[in-house]
C-alpha cells in the first residue's frame, strides 16, 4: 500500500486554486526559500519541532523519551534520519505545550478519508495538493491524484517546479491545474534566497506550458529577490511567451511566517523586511498585465493574514 508524509490536510482554502479546496500538504521541499513561512514542512519525514519561547528547559521531554534522542529545547526529525519513532511521549509530557510533532505517515486511504471527511466535497469544490513540494513523493501523489479522479474531484498540484521532468510529466497527466511558484528570472539571486539554481524551474515551466493547458503562475513578491522594476519586466514578459498560463497571482511576502519559523531551528532570515506597500504590488500587477497577462494579488482578495498560512 502505497504512503507518504503528510503535514496537513486543510479544509474550506479559497487561495489554493478555484472555488473553495481542501489542500494536503505534503512534506519535504528542495527549496530553502528565506522568506518560507514553514519550514517545519520542508524536511522530508516526520519532525519534532520546539517552540523556544514557550520551552522552560525543565527536562521533561527528556525523561519521557524511551529511545533516549529527547534534548530539551531542540527538535529534531524522525526515522530513517534518526532514531526517534515519533510515539509522541515528549510530545504529552511537556508542561508548556513547546514540543510539537508535524508530519505524519499516511496511507493513500487515509489521505482520501480525510479529503471525504466532515462536509465532504460540494461538486465545484477540488483538492490541491501542495507542501513542501508535492513532487518530492511522485508515487503518493500520483496514487493520489488517481484517487482524486475516480471519485471525479477537481485537482490542483501546486509546485516549486524544481523536479526531473518525467516526474512532472506523470503528473500534468493526472492534475487539472498547475500552481507554479515562479521566484525570479535574475540566476545568481535565485540562488542566493531559495538554495537551488533556477535552470530547471523554468524549464519545466516551458514544459508544462506545452503540456498543459492550465496553468497559474504564483509569485511571491520578496523585498530584494524580485521587486525591483527590471525582474518584474522580464518576469512578465518570459509569462508571456508560456502558453497554457490563465493567470499570475501576486503573493505579498509579509512577515507571518515568523512565528512559525520560532519553532524551527534555522528562524526566519526575512523576518524584518516590510512587506510590499498596496501600490507597490500593484504596479507589480501592472507590468504583467501590460505584458499580456491576466495578474491579480491574492491578498488583496483574502485579507490580511491569510497569505501563505500553511497550517500546521
Ligand atoms: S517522539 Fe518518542 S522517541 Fe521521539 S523524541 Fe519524543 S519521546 Fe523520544
Ligand atoms: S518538556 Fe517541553 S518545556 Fe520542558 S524542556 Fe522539553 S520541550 Fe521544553
């Protein structure tokens, strides 16, 4: 029986594709973006994940711990990279409720339940699935997207776009729309915010525009990654020339994933830059639709808070 990593499964999102969605969050990402407002969900098994400001050091995770891996204070991941079996002893025994396990091994069944669960599905309502990077576990998620399509549920795979071609191949067959999370066209800034080299995401987003017919170009805008007039220029013009894009939707960074990134041991590099001013990210808007480009910002749709809020 095929399973994968699971870090949640969220009910009722409008911001995850058309009309309302359950999203699953699958784990583990490539990408080691500055401004990543999850980073809990990027390694690719389970992990312990500790809040410093709420942890006391009182030890009692520590006692708990029957593999003798709990250290007070510090998180850590799971089985295969250590020894920890996630039974969650450290997680009950802590006083303060600092310790935290995200991430869970979930049958495709068990998957497929929890999107069924409570209100259902209503028949103009889909799934997406999206992380981390869903393309990390291509079995699970083509299982699930095969799942999806039996039981006829729109689906959505939303993607970093950094992965073998053939993987995405498989799956521009199975998924009705493609969330592609586009950072910025200038190679060495690539690099230097997210960890990897941009060669391959915007090559499989040519791909995927020949493959696919539809495509929405998600791009968070990021103080110094992409603001600045000539990347967004080029960014609109490069949309341009993809067929298969119907939309580009602005994401505000905003400083929201400081919180959670406390919980983690790297913390948020990006936690003191402002967030883009509302004319700011419609100018951005602007340029793609000058291009050619239907552009929206999604945060001008949802409200403030709720861009970008991986649940947990
Ligand atoms: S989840 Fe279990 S094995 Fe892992 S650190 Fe906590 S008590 Fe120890
Ligand atoms: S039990 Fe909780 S509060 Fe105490 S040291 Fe462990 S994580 Fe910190």
């Amino acid at each position: 029986m095929i399973s994968g990593y699971v870090s949640n499964i969220r009910k009722g999102s409008t911001e995850d594709g058309p009309g309302r969605r359950t999203t699953v969050f699958l784990k583990g990402c490539p990408l080691d973006c500055w401004w990543c407002d999850h980073p809990a969900g990027a390694g690719p098994v389970s992990e312990i994940v500790v809040n410093p400001a709420r942890c006391a050091r009182c030890g009692e995770c520590v006692t708990a711990c029957p593999e003798g891996v709990a250290v007070a204070g510090q998180g850590h991941r799971g089985r295969p990279e250590t020894h920890c079996t996630m039974c969650g002893a450290c997680v009950d025994a802590c006083p303060t409720d600092a310790r935290q396990i995200v991430g869970a091994t979930m049958t495709v069944a068990e998957v497929m339940a929890g999107v069924l669960a409570k209100d259902g599905l209503a028949a103009d309502d889909g799934v997406t699935f999206s992380g981390g990077e869903p393309l990390m576990q291509p079995p699970f998620l083509t299982a699930l997207l095969s799942g999806c399509r039996e039981l006829g549920l729109h689906t959505a795979v939303d993607t970093c776009g950094f992965a073998p071609a053939e993987q995405l191949q498989a799956v521009a067959a199975l998924s009705d729309l493609f969330l592609f999370d586009l950072k910025c066209l200038d190679a060495a800034r690539h690099q230097a915010y997210t960890g990897v080299s941009n060669a391959l995401i915007l090559e499989n987003l040519r791909l995927l525009g020949r493959l696919h017919a539809r495509l929405w170009v998600r791009l968070p805008l990021v103080p110094g990654l992409n603001d600045d007039p000539a990347e967004l220029t080029g960014l609109a013009q490069f949309v341009a020339t993809i067929p298969g894009v119907e939309l580009v939707q602005l994401l505000p960074y905003r400083p929201s994933g400081v919180q959670a990134s406390r919980r983690s041991p790297e913390g948020n590099r990006l936690a003191t830059a402002a967030p883009p001013a509302p004319p700011t990210l419609e100018a951005a808007a602007g340029r793609f639709r000058a291009a050619g480009v239907t552009a929206t910002v999604l945060g001008a749709e949802l409200g403030v808070g709720e861009v970008g809020a991986h649940g947990l």
